[in-house]
C-alpha cells in the first residue's frame, strides 16, 4: 500500500481549474436556485390570486343554479369556469356543508401524478369564497390549486441549471488550457531552469519574459539572482583551483610539491609494476645555497631557487615532471625510463643547463651547480620510500665529491 509521500501531488493547472470549477459551479447552482425559488414563490402567489379570482368567478356564475338547486348547472358552471386554469378540484357546499358539485382535473400521466403528490406542499389550503343571495349566505366554493405550472417552472430551471453547468465544464476547460500556456507553462520554465542549475550547474540558463506583469517580475528577480549564483560559483570554482593547485604545487616555482611527488611516484610505481617497465627518481640539491642566501640575501636564495625550476623544466622530458621538495631540494620522475644510462643523461643535461649564470636581484651573475642521485625502479626499491631513500643518498655522495661533472648513479 503506497504512504502518502508517495502519492503525486497536484498540478498548479488541476488546483486552479478545480477551484474555477468548484467556484463557477457553486455560482451557478446559487443563481438557478435563487432564480427556481424567486420564480417559483412568484408564480405561487400569482396562482394564489388566480385561483381567489376564480373563486370569485364561479360564485358569481352557480349562484342562480345553487338557488334552484340544480347540481347539474352547478357542475357545468364549474366546468365553464375552472377548466383549464391550473386547479385541481372545485367543490361547492351548501350552507350546512354538503356537497352539491365538484370538479376533478382530469389530467393524467407522471407529470399529473406528481402535482398530485405535491399539492399539499404548496397548496395546503383551499381558496375560499361565498356564494350570496341578498344579504344570505347560501353556498361556499373551494378552490384547491394545481402545482403543474409550479413543476414545470422547476424542471425547466433544472434543465437550465444543467445546461449551465454543461457550458461551465467546458468553459473551465477552455480556461485550463488558457492557465496551462499564459501561466503554468511560464511556471514550469522557472522550474526547468532551477533543475538544470541544480542538477548540472547551468547558471548561464535565464527564465524567458512570458508576458504576465508579475510573472515577469518573478523572472526578472530570478535572473538576477542566478547572475549573482554565476558570480559567486565562477569565484568560488576559481578560488577551488587556486586553493587545489597551491596544495599541490610549490608556491615560488610552480613545481609540484612533496606531497604532489609523493602522489605522483606512489601511482608511477602501480603503472610501471603491472606494465613491467621502468621509471627513475632524481634526487637534486643546489649546493652551497646558503652561501647564496648569507652573501646576497633571501631575495636572492628566492631567485636562485626560480632559476633552478624554470631550468629543470626546460632540461626534462616533455611527460617527465619536477618538484620542489623544499628548501632546495628537488626531484624529477622519469617515467618509463630505458634505465641509469637515460637518467644519467638527463642529468647531465640539467648541469649543462644549470651552467649558464642567471642573475640575481643584486645584479650578480651566477652558476648553480646541483649534486644528484638517481635510483631506478625496481632495482633499487620497489616503493616510494626505498627509492627515494636510495636517491637521497646517491646525492650525499656526489655532494661529497663535489665532482663538476657527471653523477652517482653505481653506488
């Protein structure tokens, strides 16, 4: 059994033409019911003098006949008189009651019976009139009425009633369509935009003009906010990559950093295990970079270190990659590698590099020179640490040295 939540909730176009629905209707039965009982009470009381009048009338007409006693004339005065006109019964009675004459509508079929069975509902009461001769009362006339024309006055408003309602079902239909393009449609573009920018961060996407003074102005209004949610998402996307590169890369020399190396080798060393190839880890450092920083100042260690990275990239292989560990240590990943011979010649071509003087702030002129060590995967290690360890020290060893050329690479 399916819990509430489940079930589909109602469209904006259903709830507005229910409501035009429901509203129109109930002012439709209102009207025709005022208009039935208006008409009805009416038409009642017209009937009510009619039936008085006739009343009047068929008094007039029985009284010789009532004089001589002659029920027959009575009857055909009756019949003159009463047929015709909406009347049920007529009864005329002597001045002790008894009857001398009647007349029963002789109508028959459904509509007769019912005005029949509805008689005592609008006519509960005879209208009433003497019969006098002289200053003598000698006979009295009843007049029952005849709820017919009432009835048919209520089947016909009804009739209409329906018809009404007929011609507002369609009209409200008409008008839900007119809801679904003027206004439910231009609902529904508001909301196609919010998904796409929820669902695939399309801030470009803008609500179109539909038209309508207020719809426009809630588009108006959520165009603007969305620019504002384009502004803040192009920042915030911008200040991500900024903050994603600084955690990953060396501030001063743009190389990747130690935790970015770390990474890097970690997932170099999966690639090159399950190919069975190669790769080499470069250890470098400057050496005497503190007599650099004590006899020309920070700026300058600053502007050794930059001259160190831009010349490590421009020495190194298009898909190799350096980074600056810290202070000034540097690495470079040779990956795939052919083995020490390939390594040993990219190192040499970083010290040919590295021989070209570059100029400080202070406006000398220098040579950095890089001691190196270089340790080859899997033959010196088969992780991250022992390769980098093996390196590390390679290049203690040719620091030591203090060789003008060439590397460690036997030891």
């Amino acid at each position: 059994m399916p819990v509430k939540d489940d079930l589909p909730l109602p469209t904006l176009r259903d709830m507005l033409a229910s409501a035009h629905l429901r509203l129109i209707m109930f002012a439709v039965l209102l009207a025709t019911a005022s208009l039935v009982l208006s008409g009805g009470l009416v038409i009642r009381n017209y009937a009510q003098r009619n039936l008085e009048l006739v009343g009047r009338t068929v008094a007039y007409t029985v009284e010789p006949a009532v004089l001589f006693g002659d029920r027959e004339a009575i009857r055909q005065g009756i019949v003159s008189v009463a047929a015709g006109r909406g009347i049920e019964r007529v009864e005329v009675r002597d001045s002790a009651g008894q009857l001398l004459a009647e007349w029963q509508n002789p109508q028959q079929g459904a509509l007769a019976t019912l005005s029949r069975a509805a008689n005592p509902v609008f006519w509960p009461n005879p209208a009433v009139d003497q019969v006098h001769r002289g200053e003598d009362h000698i006979a009295e006339v009843r007049i029952y009425g005849n709820s017919e024309g009432i009835l048919r006055y209520g089947l016909a408003g009804t009739i209409i009633a329906l018809a009404c309602l007929g011609l507002t079902v369609i009209a409200t239909r008409i008008l839900a369509r007119q809801l679904q393009s003027e206004v439910v449609r231009p609902l529904e573009h508001v909301a196609e935009v919010a998904h796409a920018v929820r669902r695939d961060r399309a801030f470009e996407r803008r609500v179109p003009a539909s038209g309508i003074a207020e719809i426009d102005r809630f588009g108006r209004d959520f165009n603007a906010l969305l620019a504002e949610l384009q502004g803040w998402h192009a920042g915030l996307t911008s200040e991500n990559r900024e903050l994603a590169w600084r955690a990953s890369h060396d501030g001063l020399t743009g190389l990747g950093n130690r935790q970015m190396f770390e990474t890097t080798l970690c997932g170099a060393i999966d690639h090159a295990r399950r190919d069975g190839s190669a790769l080499a880890v470069l250890y470098l450092d400057i050496d005497r970079f503190k007599a650099i920083n004590d006899d020309h100042g920070h700026a300058s260690g600053d502007a050794a270190l930059v001259a160190v990275g831009e010349r490590l990239r421009a020495a190194i292989r298009q898909n190799d990659l350096a980074f600056r560990l810290g202070g000034d240590e540097f690495a470079v990943l040779l990956a795939p590698t052919s083995g020490r011979d390939q390594a040993g010649m990219v190192v040499e071509r970083i010290r040919q590099e590295m021989a070209q003087p570059f100029r400080l702030p202070s406006g000398v002129h220098i040579a950095a020179r890089l001691s190196a060590g270089v340790a080859i995967f899997p033959e010196d290690g088969e992780s991250g640490d022992a390769l980098l360890r093996k390196a590390d020290a390679r290049m203690y060893r040719d620091k030591r040295r203090d060789l003008g050329s060439g590397v460690f690479v036997n030891a």
